[in-house]
C-alpha cells in the first residue's frame, strides 16, 4: 500500500509548502498530494483554499493575486513542486476552483494550464485528481497520458465513484476514509480502478485498509505511517 504525503506532508511542515513536500519525502512517502490554484497571472501555485488568509497570514483570494504577491507568502508554484519531487515518487496534483465556489470560471483555465505544463514533463509519476469532473475532463483531452481520479467527499457514495471513475475513463478512484467498505476494492479493482482513501492517520485503519488490498493512502504524516504498518 502506498503511502503518499497529504499536502506535501502536513503534519511535517506548513501544508502546501516546499518543507512539507521535502519533509514528507524525508519521512519515507512514495510521493506527495498537492493542491494547484491559478493566480491573477496565470501561474500554477500551491493553495488549497480560494483564500491565502487561513496558511499564510496574507489577505485575497489566489484567483486576485500575482504571482509576485503569492511568492512572497512563502507559497511555491506547481513548477517549484515538480523539481522538489524525486521522478520515481508519485505527484498528485489536485485541482482546485470549483463550480460552488465564488469567481468560478467554466471555462477551467487551471485544468487547462495543468494539463499543458504536465503534458510537457518527462519519464516521472504523475496523477491528476479532482472533485470536478468537467475539470478532470479537460485534462483526460490535454494530456490524456496523464492518469486522473475521482475525488469524492463522503456525501457522496462509493458506487457514484466507481461509476464517474469508469464513464470519464478515470485510472482511480480516491475515496474518504470514513466510507470506505471492504467490498468496494474488489469491485473498483474488477473495473481495473486503483483505490485510495484519504485523509488516513490511524494506525489501525491504516493496518486495516492494507489488509483489504487499498492501493494507496493519503496520510498527514508518512513516517508514522509508515511506522505504523510496520
């Protein structure tokens, strides 16, 4: 079971950041989950929220902000990530801008702006995940080489999952922890779909979802996690 660092590795560093993606791989994760906003300028960044206030102290929305403003929060840019994660770890790049959130742009600039700089990476590991599916699609046009998952939050079920990961030609499904069910592994498996729970910090359920077969975990901390698998 792979063990990938959540935010970089957010219980090691500030999530989001170049330390906790150095940290998480220091720690032993097989790779990294990150979340990528579009700034002002058009450049890919770290961010998970629409707002910089809650990790950085700062003040705007990141679709508001230049570059130069982000940069000197301390917030790196989706470039800066790639160089900071070994080819042979996985990267997961998750999109954020979403349909219910305010100054939504349908036109998906930053699935686009993804898809082209991802398109262009060399031999390394890569993944693409969202909430969105109209995001997600973008990307499986762009850079169809590039595997993507779905990403569900747990008001959705599993079944809405496997079936959104099959119909938009998705490689995995990536599932809330709290929901997840022993049985939906063989059947995402059936359909050729990897499984990966998330936000999973307890050292029972991490043994647990190893014993079911889940292929990988997103985990705050990696070393412990790693730990605790033994």
């Amino acid at each position: 079971m792979e063990l990938i660092g959540h935010r970089g590795g957010a219980a090691l560093g500030p999530e989001n950041t170049l330390a906790a993606i150095e940290a998480g791989i220091a720690a032993g994760a097989d790779g990294v989950e990150i979340d990528v906003r579009l700034t002002l300028d058009g450049a890919l960044v770290l961010m998970h929220d629409p707002d910089v206030m809650r990790t950085t102290g700062g003040a705007g929305r990141v679709g508001d902000l230049t570059l130069d403003a982000i940069r000197a929060l301390n917030v790196p840019t989706l470039e800066q990530a790639l160089e900071a994660v070994p080819a042979d770890r996985l990267l997961i790049v998750e999109l954020k801008g979403h349909p219910w959130e305010a100054g939504y742009d349908p036109a998906e600039p930053t699935a686009h702006a993804v898809a082209a700089m991802l398109a262009a990476v060399g031999d390394r590991r890569l993944l693409v995940s969202s909430f969105n599916p109209l995001a997600l699609h973008v990307v499986r046009e762009e850079a169809p080489e590039v595997p993507t998952a779905v990403l569900t939050t747990s008001a959705f079920d599993l079944a809405s999952n496997l079936a959104g990961a099959i119909d938009g030609g998705h490689a995995e499904c990536h599932v809330p922890a709290q929901i997840l069910e022993e049985s939906f592994i063989g059947e995402a498996h059936a359909a050729g779909r990897r499984v990966v729970a998330w936000t999973v910090d307890d050292p029972e359920r991490l043994r647990t979802f190893a014993g079911w077969g889940v292929d990988g975990v997103i985990t705050d901390d990696p070393g412990a996690a790693r730990r605790a698998l033994g």
